[in-house]
C-alpha cells in the first residue's frame, strides 16, 4: 500500500468545461500501483460530500482524469492523464430518524491505466 501524504485532485472534462474533485488524504483507504501505467485506488467517502463523488465518478468509465498527489513511500509527485478502466461504487447506510444510524458513506474502487 501507498501512502497518500496530500488530497488526490481529480481532473475531467465535460462538455468544454474542466471539473475538479479534490479528495482529503483521510478518505484514501489504499492506492496500489501494480505497475508505473497501472494502479487501484480505494476510497471511503463519509457525510454530505459523498455526492459529489458519487456524481463525479458516476459513468465515468472510459473517461480520462487528470491525477494529480504526492507519493509519500515513493517520494515523487504523481501528475498524469488516466483512463478509468473499472469501477465500484458501494453505498453505505441513508440518513434515517434511527438514533444511532451510521452516517452516509460511500466506497469506491477506481482502477486506472496511464494514458
């Protein structure tokens, strides 16, 4: 396992337009490079932005994101187009009137290949 010591910022574009989606290094559960033009990243978003990723990422296999963080065990910045191969989106427990209900949380399993 990766050690993720800065946010992951995501880079696409739609329709002419550049969105970002940064991600806090406390939401990176795993980044694991199988090879310098492959890697799987495991996220766990909780509370009110899980929206956003979920939107983000939503049918966006086959997409390119730009990558960019830092690799703290390799030392090196990682700044590259990516295409999203595969995805897995698992959505926790909804907001309920439960007392003791979890908040709302989503996992994700982004795999990448360097463009």
């Amino acid at each position: 396992m990766e050690y993720v010591s800065e946010p992951i910022i995501f880079t696409k574009e739609i329709e002419g337009r550049i969105i970002d989606l940064t991600v806090p290094e406390g939401f990176v559960k795993d980044l694991h490079f199988s090879t310098n033009e492959h890697f799987m990243l495991m996220l766990r978003v909780v509370g009110p932005d899980m929206k956003k990723v979920v939107d983000f990422f939503e049918d966006g296999e086959d997409e390119i994101y730009n990558i960019r963080t830092f690799d703290a065990v390799e030392d090196k910045e990682i700044n590259d187009d990516f295409i999203l191969t595969d995805l897995y989106m698992d959505e926790g427990p909804n907001l309920g009137v439960d007392i003791d209900i979890e908040p709302a949380m989503i996992r994700l399993i982004l795999d990448f290949l360097k463009k």
